[in-house]
C-alpha cells in the first residue's frame, strides 16, 4: 500500500467517524429538545391548571385541595420524569463521550500507526535511495573499466592494424624487389645469350 491509499483510507475512517459523533450529537440534541418541550408542556399545563383553580376558586374551594393535591402528586410526578429525563440525558451524554473518547484514542492509535508506517517507508526509501546510489557508483566503475578496456583494445587493434599494413607493404616491397631482380637476370642473360650466339656466327663466317 502507498502513502496515498493510507492517507485515502485515514480519511475515509475519519470521516465515518465524524459522521458517526455527528448523529450521537443530533440524537442528544434531539433529547435534550424533547425533554425541554416536554418541560414547556408540563409549565404550561402547570399555569392553566393554576389559573383555572384562581378563577374557580371561590366556585370550587372544597374542590380546590383536591387539586391542589393532585396537582401537588402531578407536579411531583412530573418532576420525577424530568429527573428521569435528565438522568437519561446524563447517561446518553456519558456514552456519548465514552464512544468519542473510544474514536478519538482510535484515531490517535491509526495516526500513530500512519507515521509508523510513514517512517518505515521513510527509512526504506533512504535504504533505496543509498542503494541506488551505490549501484549507480558501481555502474559508473564499470562503465570506467570498460572504457578503459576498450580504450587499451582500440590501441592494441590499431598498433597490430599497423603491424599488419607495415608487412603486407614489406612483402610487396620484397616481391617488387624480387620479380625487379628477376627480370634483370633475365635481361643480362639474354643480352649474354645474344653476344655469345653472335660470336658463334661470326666465327663460323670466318671459316
């Protein structure tokens, strides 16, 4: 895997994981408005039930204690609900934190992980890197050898080049040198040949 598939994949996780503290914090928020509106309706009913006693007091005054004490066992049991709410509201907010506390040392523990492995490929890329450089020495080294190789074999061709035109030019000098001598022997003896042949003749004239 590459820098750029983990560094995709981190923040894909991330994502998620902001989309997931997103909706525990929208489901909070959604209590917390129900137990507000919840609240809102029980002051409400609270109020009308007060007003209706005050203006039906004088009417219903005997009937007034009794509501009161129901009111009494309705307030109680609505503030009851409303501790019930904000226990409830405690405990969501409690796992709440605890599941963004867990995402949180989550996320922490895989950027760690991410420079981790950031540093191995670090490290890595160095040990590449002095390979290469070693290699790329080495190459040079033999491309040097080489070089001189083929320098000290060009000079060795040339000088033996050299050695082979000098003697093909000897021996066509000696054959020069040979079929010249060759046809000066043949020339003296054929000049030898006729002065001989013309003594003869003139000696068989004389007779």
């Amino acid at each position: 895997m590459d820098i750029k598939s983990v560094s995709e994949a981190l923040a894909a996780q991330k994502l998620d994981h902001e989309k997931s503290i997103e909706n525990f914090n929208s489901e909070l928020r959604g209590c917390r408005a129900a137990g507000y509106r919840k609240r809102a309706e029980i002051r409400n009913d609270v109020d009308e039930i007060v007003n209706t006693s005050e203006t039906n007091m004088a009417e219903y005054f005997k009937e007034s204690i009794v509501r009161q004490d129901l009111l009494r066992l309705e307030t109680r049991e609505v503030e009851e609900r409303l501790k019930e709410l904000r226990h409830d509201d405690i405990l969501a907010e409690k796992v709440l934190k605890d599941k963004r506390c867990r995402v949180e040392s989550d996320l922490l523990n895989q950027v760690a992980r991410y420079d981790n492995d950031i540093g191995d490929r670090h490290s890595s890329m160095e040990n590449f890197s002095e390979i290469h450089r070693a290699l790329k020495s080495e190459r040079k080294a033999l491309e040097d050898d080489v070089m001189v190789n083929l320098r000290t074999l060009h000079d060795e061709l040339q000088l033996e080049k050299a050695e082979t035109l000098l003697k093909i030019r000897n021996e066509k000098v000696e054959r020069f040198v040979r079929n010249r001598a060759a046809i000066v022997v043949q020339r003296a003896w054929r000049a030898f040949s006729q002065r001989r042949w013309a003594k003869k003749k003139k000696k068989s004239r004389k007779k």
